[in-house]
C-alpha cells in the first residue's frame, strides 16, 4: 500500500489502528494481499481515485471523531473487515465494489457533496479516443467558463460510478448525449434545468463550433450507469454520446 497513508486511506487507517491490529510491517500478509490487489487493479487507476475521495474522507472523520482506536474499530468493523476478506481471497472485483459502497456510505454520513446526475460510461469527452468507460485521473475536460460563449480546459481528479435512470437530450442539429435523468443542464443565459426537463430548451453544443441549440427531444433509455466526473472546482464540462459532437453538463460556478 505504498501510496495509501494516514491522511488518504480510510483502509489503512483501519488496519494499522483498530484495538485488534497486529500489523507491525509492510510485510505483514494482509499488506502483502493488498499490495497484490493493487497491482490487479493499476489498470484501471480506480487507486487514485479511491485515494481522492478517501482523503476527504479521512479528514472529516479525524475532525468530528478524533483519530483514536474506537474511531477507527467502527470502520474496520462497518466496511473494511469485509474488503479484507475479499482482497485476501484474491476476489478482487468483489472488493471493488465493496470498496466503492464504503466510499458512498461514508461520503453520505459526513454530507460530502459530489455532483449530481452523471453521463454514460458509454458516451464520450474531448481529448479523449475512448469511452468513459476508462476514464482516468489527470484526463482532459473542456469546460463553458463563466461567460456562457468561450471554453477551456481542466483535468480529472477522481470520478463515481452509479446506476441512475437515464435520458438521452438530442440537439436540433442532431447532436445527443446520454446522461442520468437528474443530470443539471447550464442553459443559455445561466438558468438550470435537470436533464429530464430540457425539452424546447436552449442547451450548450458543439461539433466544429460552439453554439446554443434547442434540445428538441429527451428520449427515456431505462436504468444504466453513469459516471460523475470530479474536479477540483465545479465545471461544467463537455461530453457526447458521439466523439467531436458534445453537449455540456452540470452548473456554471458562481
């Protein structure tokens, strides 16, 4: 666990500081198991981005419970017990998700915000030559900036998937974007709208150029998963279910 530490880990934590831990060293089997498990799971950097939003996390739980033995015990014994067993099984897509419910659990309990809605793991981002499927820490975004007309770009510094109920929003030019129902929309002039209520609207596109074009349909697709890309402000960012033909989401900062 070379890059997880006390202030970015809630698992580490909980190893090293539960009343029954009898770690005294990186060799110690179940740091063995995980470095093992990590070494699976480079390929898809979700370490970097557990670590972001484990971070905040952590922070928040020394801040309002103090970084003691009884903290510590409740999460071992909530979450973390369990993502041991799975990693030291060597089920590894078991301790993922198991991985990714804690992160949820404990993002909820502290009232840590992360954006609303999310676009297809399908659908794609500028600079990108691959669906959000592998969307990665440090990727590229081309974000509206506060004047409505002019972008610029950003990177990605962590992300959450989920099963939302989806839409598609199509452009009167044609372009589409699936995205969850709940997705905030920036429209011209700056007002929100959710997604689902985007119809005969002006929403923000762009194929060869930026523009503001009429959303005239929002087709319902049933449930499917999305992905929230996070930043280190608020964007509003581009994304498409086609590459080179995007539709912008989530708010303008104020």
């Amino acid at each position: 666990m070379s890059s997880s530490n006390t202030n970015n880990c809630i698992i580490f934590n909980s190893l090293l500081f539960n009343s029954e831990s009898t770690i005294s060293s990186y060799d110690d089997p179940t740091i063995v198991a995980f470095r093992k498990f990590r070494e699976w799971d480079s390929h898809t950097k979700t370490g970097s981005n557990y670590r972001y939003r484990a971070e905040k996390i952590v922070t928040k739980i020394k801040q309002r419970k103090g970084h003691i033995t009884h903290t510590w015990d409740y999460y071992y014994n909530t979450y973390v017990e369990d993502i041991v067993n799975s990693v030291v099984a060597e089920r590894y897509t078991e301790a993922q998700e198991k991985m990714r419910l804690m992160l949820v659990a404990c993002e909820s309990e502290f009232g840590i915000i992360t954006p609303n809605g999310g676009i297809s793991v399908n659908s794609y981002i500028p600079f990108s030559t691959t669906n959000l499927q592998n969307v990665n820490i440090n990727d590229r975004l081309l974000i509206l900036n506060n004047s409505l007309n002019e972008t610029e770009e950003t990177i990605v510094t962590g992300y959450i998937n989920s099963i939302r109920p989806l839409v598609t929003l199509v452009s009167s030019s044609g372009i589409k974007l699936t995205c969850a129902d709940s997705t905030p929309i920036t429209l011209e002039f700056g007002d929100i709208l959710v997604a689902s209520s985007c119809k005969g609207r002006n929403i923000p596109v762009m194929d060869n150029t930026f523009r503001w074009e009429s959303c005239i349909d929002v087709i319902p697709c049933g449930n499917g998963e999305v992905v929230n890309i996070l930043t280190n402000d608020p964007v509003c960012y581009a994304a498409g279910d086609e590459p080179n033909r995007w539709i912008w989401t989530q708010r303008i900062p104020k």
